[in-house]
C-alpha cells in the first residue's frame, strides 16, 4: 500500500513516497508555489492521484509546546481543500516539528552544500514525516 506525505511551506511543498509494501519513505520531489494556492492545490492533488496511494499524510507544523498555532492552523485549511480534491483518499496529519531541521543536518552530513539543499530539504523532510507515520502505523 503506498503512501504520499507532504511537508506545506510557504513558497515549497515537499513530497515523499512510499514504497509498495509501505516500509520505506523516499524523497520524491519539492512543488513550488505560485500565488494560486487553491490552483496549487489542485495540481498538487492530480500530481498526488499518479501515485495511486491509499493514504496522504501531511506534515503538521505544531509548536514546540504542541500547540496548533497560525502556521499549523494555514495547513489545517489546506488539508481540508486537499479532501475535496482526493475526497476517496484518507489525508491524515503526522507532527513534523524538528523535521526539517532533521532533514537538513542529514543532507550536509551527506555532504550536500548549504546552498543546494533548498533543492532537496522539502522533499527530505517530506520523508522524515513519512517514515515517523510508517513506523507508527506499521501492522
């Protein structure tokens, strides 16, 4: 059963994938914005049904306290735009707090260079998100 994840930035939305078997999260790619959010969200939503999943978990940008704040809040509407748009998929959220900063300490000991990883941090920290809700959710 394969699953997408998505990390919601403001000008990026990093996407991850998982596997067939739904073991392993993989970084997939980084959607840039435009200041169409709700085109945004429907070509994201198109972009999401190619890889056939079951399930979309999107990354939820709570404080360090826990707390939904207005950061978490603009992804919440999203995500409720998102179930219009997949309305036969189940969109659930993960806590993604610290993982971005997770993605990037993993890439530059991989040795990415601090500029390039604007490129590829979105779409890693899509995938922490993933792999956390997989182990989680795991039979």
């Amino acid at each position: 059963m394969r699953t997408v994840a998505l990390d919601m930035g403001d000008k990026r939305i990093g996407i991850a994938v998982s596997d067939s078997d739904g073991l392993l999260a993989v970084p997939s790619r980084v959607f840039k914005r435009t200041s169409d959010k709700l085109g945004d969200l429907r070509q994201l939503a198109g972009e999401i049904a190619e890889y056939d999943p079951k399930t979309v978990v999107v990354g939820l940008p709570l404080s360090l306290s826990g707390e939904i704040g207005p950061k978490a809040t603009m992804v919440l509407e999203e995500i409720e735009q998102l179930r219009a748009e997949l309305p036969n998929l189940a969109v659930v959220t993960q806590d993604e707090r610290m993982s971005t900063i997770s993605a990037s300490r993993a890439l530059i000991d991989a040795g990415r260079s601090s500029r390039s990883l604007r490129q590829v941090v979105d779409a890693s920290s899509a995938a922490i998100i993933l792999q956390s809700w997989l182990d989680a959710n795991r039979n």
